[in-house]
C-alpha cells in the first residue's frame, strides 16, 4: 500500500492530496468532476460551514472550513489540468485586490473609521469598473435571493439610492403591505409580497441587521418550540393534528419562556 502524502497538517500536503486524486493513476470519480458538476458541493460547504458558525461550534467550524478550503483546491486543480489558470493567478489576483482595496493600510489614505473603509471600498471597486456598467453588475445573481436583496440594496445606497432616515424605509414597508392587501389576482399578490421581502431587506440594513442572519436564527427557534410542540403531543400519545390550536399555542408559548422570551 502506498504511504500517505507527507505534511498532512499544511495546506501544501492537501494540494498533494488533491493533485494525487486527479492523477491518471488517481481515484476515477475525482477524475470526473468538472467546475460544475462539484458546484453543489461548493454550496453545500459553505452552508455547513455557516451552520458551525451559528452553533459557535469551534470543533465543528475546524472541519467545515478545511471542507471549503479542500473544495476551492479542487476547483483550482480542475482549472490547472484544464490550462484555464493556475493557483498562483488566484493567490495574485485577491493580493493584489486586497492591497488596492486598503489604500489606509497599503498607501497614504487616512480613514477615521469602519465606516469611512467601506465607503473607500466600494469607490476603489467603482473605478475599477466600466463607467457604463451598473453598480449592481457586480453581484453574483446566483446568490440565495435574500442574501442577493442585501448586496443590491447596499450597492444602490452607496450609490447614493437612499432614504433621508428610517421612517421613509418603514413607512415603504407600509405601503407595499397596502398594496398586497388590495391586490386581487394570485400574480399581483405574489408581486407585491416580493416587494414587501425586498423593503423588509433595507429596514434590516438601517437597523444594521444582517437579514440572512436574523432569519437563520428565526428558522431555529421557530424548529425548536415545533418540535417543543411535537414531543408533547407524543408524550400524551395524541397525533400532532389532534391537538387543539390553542393548546399549540399554549406550548408555543411555553417554549418561548424557556427560551427567555
């Protein structure tokens, strides 16, 4: 049997790993995949990778991040065999990227805060770009659509697309929910919720709220006072359809006091 690959603990024992899996003499599946074919996995990590950054699971965090770092080495191994590009244009293209993007670290530019980086950010990107492409081209329309909301309605404000303060963006929301309740097709209705999502969005980045972040953590505690719910109903050995609403809303209720809520 051969040996295993030397410096297993560095990331030049995992481009070993992954150059050997390709290799004629490789494993046949690895051999097979293509940018696409391993995109779903791309994603796949990604999300697992937040899932141990909600849990603020270190052990599991460890894992998911060498799972995205494997996934990105592969990618960059399909692209070499391929002679699209190599490791090094990747590792130049973000340097050189990161040092143009921090003129106050890299340069001579003096910022007073947080705020005045990403002001500077999102300039420097903006020169970078053709003065005849929208702001907005920039964002990957293949993103999850409330993340893809977020992107777009950040660039626009940046843009200068922005309310004076908050109560315009609330009295907005206001609005596209008057306009959901007097439409009257199955289509308008659709539209209009569509509306309500995307102005719920730009409340969220007033309140500087992340809104993926905030659902995610809602997604959960609505999961964890359901199935709160779900293990009284066995534990009277009644079906979960069985059990009246209000006293659904009763456990409901008492899930969210054990929460703190």
């Amino acid at each position: 049997m051969e040996a295993k690959p030397e410096h297993q603990d560095t990331y030049e024992g995992l481009r070993e790993i992954i150059a050997r899996l390709r290799a004629p003499d490789g494993c046949p599946w690895d051999q097979e995949q293509t940018h696409t074919t391993m995109r779903r996995n791309l994603l796949e990590e990604c999300y697992e990778a937040l899932d141990a950054l909600d849990a603020g699971d270190s052990e599991s965090l460890t894992e998911e991040l060498g799972d995205v770092l494997m996934q990105i080495v592969f990618h960059c191994q399909i692209a070499e065999d391929n002679g699209e590009f190599t490791e090094a244009d990747m590792f130049r293209h973000i340097n050189e990227k990161l040092v143009r993007r921090h003129p106050h670290v890299f340069g001579d530019v003096v910022v007073k805060n947080a705020r005045e980086v990403e002001a500077n950010w999102e300039e420097t990107k903006k020169r970078e770009r053709d003065e005849n492409v929208s702001v907005l081209d920039g964002v990957a329309r293949a993103m999850p659509a409330l993340g893809y909301s977020q992107a777009i309605t950040f660039r626009a404000s940046q843009a200068g697309f922005e309310w004076d303060d908050v109560s315009g963006v609330m009295d907005k929301v206001r609005e596209e929910i008057g306009e959901l309740d007097a439409a009257s097709t199955q289509a308008e209705r659709e539209h209009e919720f569509g509306d309500i999502l995307l102005s719920m969005v730009n409340v969220a980045r007033w309140l500087h709220i992340d809104a993926e972040s905030a659902l995610r953590e809602a997604n959960n505690r609505f999961y964890g006072r359901f199935t709160h719910i779900e293990s009284a109903a066995r534990t009277q050995g009644r079906p979960m359809r069985d059990v009246p609403m209000v006293e659904k809303e009763a456990l409901w209720e008492e899930a969210k006091r054990a929460e703190g809520h």
